[in-house]
C-alpha cells in the first residue's frame, strides 16, 4: 500500500470514531411523577448522517400506578435548511421491564408494540401518526412538520407491578423529506440532553449502523500498510 492509500486507510478509521449516536437511558419512579426530559434527536439513513434533519421532545411523567406509567409529549421538528420539507411520523423507545400494552392520544394515536424501524431494528414500543399493523416504519400523512410541533399523552402498561421504569432507545421517524439530494425517509437516534428528575447513564456512546463495519475496515487497512511498510523497510536494510 502506498502512502495515499496509508492515508486513506486512517481516514476511514477517524470517520468511524467521530459519527457516535448516543444511547442513554433514563430510570423512573413514582417519585419523579411531574419531573420531565429533553431528548435532541439526529437524522441518518443507511448511508450516514442526514444534514439538517433534527428533532427533539420533552416528555413529563404525570402520574404512576402499580403497573403503569403516564406521561405527555411534546414533539418538535427542528429540521433546518438544506432540508425543505420533513415531518416526523412517528417516535418511539425500549422499555424495562418488558411493556405490555400502551396507548396515546394527540398528535401520534396509533401504537405498535415490538415493531420494525428502518436501520434500527426491532423497538419495544412506538407512536405514530398513521399507518397501520404492527410496522414502525410510519405512513400515512399525519405527523409534524418542519418548524412546527405535536402534542398529547402516552400510557405505557406492563404486566406486572413495577417499582422503577428505564427507558432507552430513543428515536424519531423521519417522512417526506426533500432538499437531501435521494433521502426520503430517515430515522434519528436521541440523546436526553436534560432532565428535572430521574436518573441517566450520562449518553454512552454507541456507533450508528454502519459505522462498526467502517471502523473494521479502517483498522484492517492500517494494520495491512504497518506490515507492508515494515516488510518493504526490512528488505531494504538487507
């Protein structure tokens, strides 16, 4: 490997460590009933991070029985130029324990429990605007649009009683988008970036799809030019 291809081996490598989406769950309890937190959320597709495309909510805990907790969401659509338009259909996150059942009411009145979201994977629960079955993938032309905002409550149900809730995996869907060259749909990953009550980890930091595979591959190359380079030093030395 010569020296551009050294380079562009660690290139690779860099670009790995510096796209992370932060993962960070918060723990409830009856105690922090009219406590809330922020999540920020990103915007990314298959391909690597979205420009422009940004979300965030404020979710308050209102009220907590034996086997349930309450809350009311405000989702806004923060999205900004290059991106023309974008709605989020739908927003959702892992729950432990396991839930149950959910529903909610205003702006996002449709549930669906363990189902898909594009580049994430399977989540324990989501709220959508439209669409039907058990899909995260959202549908439908309902949601929030660019510079506006969606509001209402969510009841999470769980079959047996709880004394603490965490909640993870934070993410928007993301529909409708143009002004991002090809991208249509994309999702963001959030990251709770404050709250009056409850507890985080402090936003460990995980890697967005892909960018394990790219990191690999920054190392493999790396680790291939040092043996190249050492080889090709020793045989000048003899």
């Amino acid at each position: 490997m010569n020296k551009l291809g050294f380079r562009a081996a660690i290139v690779l490598t860099l670009a790995a460590l510096s796209a992370p989406a932060a993962a960070e769950p918060i723990l409830l309890s009856s105690a922090n009933v009219g406590n809330s937190f922020t999540v920020n959320f990103n915007g990314f597709t298959g391909d690597g991070t979205v420009a422009g495309l940004l979300g965030s909510a404020i979710f308050t805990l209102t009220n907590v029985t034996s086997n349930s907790y309450g809350f009311s969401y405000v989702i806004n659509n923060d999205s900004v130029d290059p991106i023309d338009t974008a709605r989020i259909s739908g927003f959702g996150f892992n729950t432990n324990p396991e839930i149950a059942g959910a529903t909610s009411t205003g702006t996002f009145t449709k549930t669906a429990l363990g189902g898909n979201v594009p580049n994430v994977g399977t989540v324990d629960v989501c709220f959508k605007a439209g669409g039907g079955g058990n899909s995260c993938a959202g549908g439908g032309g309902g949601g929030v649009t660019m510079g506006q905002s969606g509001s209402g409550t969510l009841k999470l149900n769980f079959a047996s009683p709880l004394t603490s809730l965490t909640l993870d995996d934070f993410f928007v869907r993301y529909q409708s988008i143009t002004g991002a060259g090809s991208v249509s749909s994309a999702v963001g990953t959030g990251t709770v970036v404050s709250s009056s009550g409850g507890s985080t980890s402090g936003g460990t930091q995980v890697p967005e799809p892909g960018v394990v595979g790219l990191f690999a591959v920054g190392v493999l190359g790396m680790g291939w030019a040092l043996g190249r380079r050492r080889k090709m030093q020793g045989a000048q030395q003899a």
